[in-house]
C-alpha cells in the first residue's frame, strides 16, 4: 500500500466548523463500536443501531467498525490487551496525567490528545464508486478538490495543496492513475482518512500500487536467502549459484532499531529494505525469504523479559512486506519458501561443513529452497539414528539433563523463573520419547515420511526426519538445543565417528587470574583444576588430569 498526505485548505469557515462535526461524531461512533464490539456485538446490529445514535450514513458507521476491527485484530496479532487501549494516545495520556505539567506545554499537550482522539474521519475505497464514495478527490479546472460527503446529500469541498517534490515523487502517479481513470473509466479504490494536527487539516490517502511490468531481476542468476533473527538481532543473508553453492555471506545488524519509536523504527526498516534489494539488483539475484503467518512475541510471565520486549520490537513481517514491495517497483522476483525446518537443516547440515554460524546457514537453506533443491539427510546422520550404542548414550545424556533440569525447578522458587524450566523439561519429555521410539524392531514394509524422503525399514515415521535427527543430536552432543558452536557435528556429518566427538575433553573450571601460556601445560599447572568429559561416552572409561 502506498500512503500519500495532502493539506487541506477551505474558501470559507463554514466548511471548516461542518467537517469537524462530522469528524467529532465519526471518532464518537469509533469508540463506541470499540467497546461494543468487546462487549460482543455483531457487526451486522452494530451498524443499523449506530447509524440512528450519531446520525451519519451507513458507509461512514461500517468504516468506522472495520477500523475498530482491524484495531482489535492488531493488538491480538501484537499480544497486547484490546482492552487496554488509550484513543488519543497511551504516552500523551500518561503526560497529561503528570500534574507537574502545566501552563503552555500543558495545553499544547491536551491539544494533541484531543485532536488524536475527536478530530478524525476516514473512508474506505471502492472501486465502484469512482474510488471512493463519501471522500473523493476531483480534477477540476486549476486545481484539485476533495469534495467530502457531510450528510443528507450535502457536501462540502477542500482544496487540496501538495506539489510533488522530486521527479519520481508517488504524488505524480496517483494524479496520473486518476486522470487515466477519468478517461477510461477504469477506477481504482483510494482510501482516505483526515486528521486534524496543530490545528492544520491533513488527507491521508492510501491505494494499491499495481506494476504490471514482469520482472527482469530472477532466479536464472541466483539467489538472496534472507533470515531474520531476534537473537542475535539481525539479518543473515546468503548469496546462492543457481547449482545451490555458497557465493558470499554477509549480515546486517538491528540493534539500532531497539529503543527507537514506532515511526523511526518504520523509517530505519524502509532504509534496510533498500539496503536489501539494492544488494540483490547489484548482484543481479532474485530475493527468497520465508512464508510467515504468525510470529509469536512471547506473552508476559514467561520469564524471558529482555527476549520479549525485543520480540514486541521486531519488525520481520513489516521489513519483508517492504522488502517485497520495493523489489515490484525495481523489478526482482521474490521467491517465499515454506519455512518448515529451514534453521535446523541450516544449523545440523550446512553450519558444521562451511564453518557458518546458524542463522547464515538458515538463510542458505531457504535460498536453495527457492531454486527448488530438496535437502536430503546426510548418509551418517541415518546411520547414526540406527546405531543402537549411540542412542544409549544420547538417552543417558537426555536424563541427565532431565534429572538436571527437575533439580533446578524444585531449587527454583520465582513463579516466572519456573515457567522456562517448565517449558524445557517438557520438551525434553518429548526428546526422551522420539529417542525411546527408535529402538522398535524395523518393519516389514517401507513406509514413506511425505515430509521428507522415504525411511527405509523404520517404524517411527510419525516423526519428521529432521526433527529425529535434531533430538538425538542437540542436548547429547551439543549440549544444548542448537548452540552457537556448531563444529562437534562436523566430524560425525563427514566420517560418522561420534565416539570421538563424545571423548572430547574439556577443563571443567579455569583461574583465569594464572591463565598463562607457561603454566598451561598439562599437570603442571596447580590451578587447573579437574577435567572431565564434557561428552561422556558408555564406551570408555572416565578419564582425569592429575
């Protein structure tokens, strides 16, 4: 959507005093539909029943309840309470409340609050009605009019002042799509919401953009694969040939995004958007990211407060919604991959062979996935799965960290701190039961993961291969559920030799305040103190320095 604002001027004062009564009854039938709609009331009654209390027409009472829903719908994709909206603004709210504010600063204040809350009028476009029906904009002679609809068949007009700033202002191409839509009568829908701001009358108008062009930029020449992460907070990006090799890596940080308002926020993901395709046109490579329909952000109590209020800042959806729309305008093909299993096939497959960190090689996953390449399990994960010995010693590590786990939830007395702990012994619970499920006898038949690729003889099939995978690797070898380290697996994804992965040694405590090279030598340093397995092995013995 494209979002373009006007000021609005009047021949007279009339015009003026009638379009904020009909802005004051239109923010008064918003609120009331608010809460009317939280109470439970249906769409359908809301309109007739609205439309006799504040006397505007029934276009005008439907915009204001669609607003109202696409409100609530937002402070439920966001996780916040409908209940505990402020119109008018929370923070101005909060200031007003502060009663050491006062004189001018005070009223300037109450002024702004008021206007956010009493002074605004929108209407939605249709197509059928020459764009829009009760707020339309005219071509007339000399210059442009916003004729508004006040009621009874009445209507006032507003003249409209804006002057495109730059060659390829939006501004021009609207006035241009409406002047062809004139002609041809082929109209297009506009919306249009007024606002009052320091006393100042402004249009707001929103439509569509539609580009017909095919895009030049495409997958023929390779790929952007584009993660987005929240911790580390940045985006990955991995350059794919069309044979689905690495190219080049690179990252972007967005750290300075944290602690920034909404509408810097907006500004900064419009830049890193740029930044984005600027890349891929350079490069002469299509974009692929994710297909997301819900990210959850977490919700108060869950005892990860610093990753939640980073999660209510993250901006993935509105930076790939812009990301999408400037590569139309600069003509590159986006390519959205289903996002199933894109993080582990990156972290267990391509982490540990190009010595990448997780998140780039999630971002090489879905770059492969868009030039259609299948990832298939390596031939020593299989066999690992099946090995009966390294499934003893990965159920061994798994009580371990359950029995582990449980102790420090009993230990764990903060009613917040538990809910995290909870939710990991849970998981492992789960863990415990896919390992427990692999020791069954294997079938007769072959059965088919649709998921994935056929598993040749296995009787666990209900489970996702990489998922399987993913259980019997994490806690037993990494040590936690897709760590940062990701090496350990590079020597059992190419040789298959796990057992010498698990006899890693590694000193359990050091004093780093004699950490010398000199004394670093085994056995003759007295502050190294006793190392143990930090994979411990059924095969071997335990083994000590000393």
């Amino acid at each position: 959507m494209i979002t373009l604002h006007c000021k609005l001027t009047f021949e007279n004062s009339k015009d003026k005093e009638v379009l904020m009564d009909i802005m004051r009854k239109f923010s008064s039938c918003f609120r009331y539909a608010y809460n009317r709609l939280l109470e439970g009331h249906s769409r359908k009654d809301l309109k007739k029943h609205l439309q006799k209390i504040f006397n505007i027409n029934s276009r005008y009472v439907d915009d204001a309840i669609f607003k109202v829903q696409s409100l609530i719908n937002s402070c439920i994709a966001t996780y916040q309470s409908p209940s505990k909206v402020i119109f008018g603004g929370r923070r101005l709210f909060e200031l007003l409340k502060n009663k050491h504010i006062n004189g001018e600063r005070r009223n300037k204040l109450k002024q702004k609050w008021e206007e956010r809350r009493k002074h605004c009028l929108y209407s939605r476009g249709d197509k059928t009605k020459k764009g829009n029906l009760n707020i339309r904009v005219e071509l007339e002679k000399d210059k442009l009019t916003l004729r508004i609809n006040t009621g009874d068949r009445n209507w006032i007009k507003a003249n409209i002042k804006r002057t495109a700033t730059r060659q390829n202002d939006k501004w021009i191409n609207f006035i241009a799509d409406l002047i062809r839509a004139e002609i041809t009568g082929e109209y297009f829908p506009y919306s249009v919401e007024i606002r009052k701001i320091n006393n100042n009358f402004y249009a707001f108008i929103s439509y569509e953009e539609v580009k017909l062009e095919e895009p030049i930029i495409t997958k023929d020449s390779g790929v952007i694969g584009i993660d987005i992460n929240a911790s580390p907070f940045h985006i990955a990006m991995a350059s794919v040939k069309t044979d689905g090799n690495l190219e080049k890596i690179r990252r972007i940080s967005l750290h300075h995004l944290l602690g920034k308002t909404k509408n810097q926020r907006e500004y900064l993901s419009w830049q890193i958007a740029h930044q984005i395709t600027d890349m891929a046109k350079e490069e002469n490579k299509a974009i692929a990211i994710e297909k997301l329909s819900n990210i959850p952000k977490g919700e108060r109590g869950d005892g990860n407060g610093k990753l939640r209020k980073r999660l209510q800042q993250w901006i993935y959806k509105g930076l790939l919604e812009k990301v999408k729309t400037l590569a139309k305008r600069k003509r590159i093909q986006v390519i959205e991959v289903n996002p199933a299993y894109t993080s582990v096939v990156g972290a267990l497959k391509y982490a540990p062979q190009y010595s990448l960190d997780k998140d780039t090689a999630g971002a090489f996953v879905i770059g492969r996935k868009a030039l259609g390449f299948k990832e298939r399990l390596p031939e020593n994960y299989k066999k690992l799965i099946t090995d009966k010995e390294y499934l003893d010693f990965a159920m061994e590590r798994l009580q371990e960290e359950k029995q582990k786990t449980q102790e420090s939830l009993k230990e764990e007395k903060n009613q917040y701190k538990r809910k995290p702990i909870q939710k990991k012994l849970k998981e492992l619970n789960k863990n415990l039961k896919i390992i427990q499920s692999l020791y069954s006898e294997p079938q007769a038949q072959e059965p088919v993961n649709r998921w994935k690729e056929q598993v040749r003889g296995l009787s666990w099939t209900s489970y996702k291969l990489w998922q399987v995978v993913k259980v019997a690797l994490a806690i037993p070898v990494l040590g936690k559920s897709l760590s940062r380290d990701l090496s350990p697996l590079r020597g059992i994804i190419v040789s298959g030799d796990w057992d010498r992965v698990a006899r890693r040694l590694a000193p359990v405590s050091w004093d780093r305040g004699y950490g010398m090279d000199e004394y670093r030598q085994l056995g003759t340093c007295p502050y190294l103190k006793e190392a143990g397995y930090k994979y411990p092995s059924p095969k071997c013995g335990f083994i000590h320095f000393g």
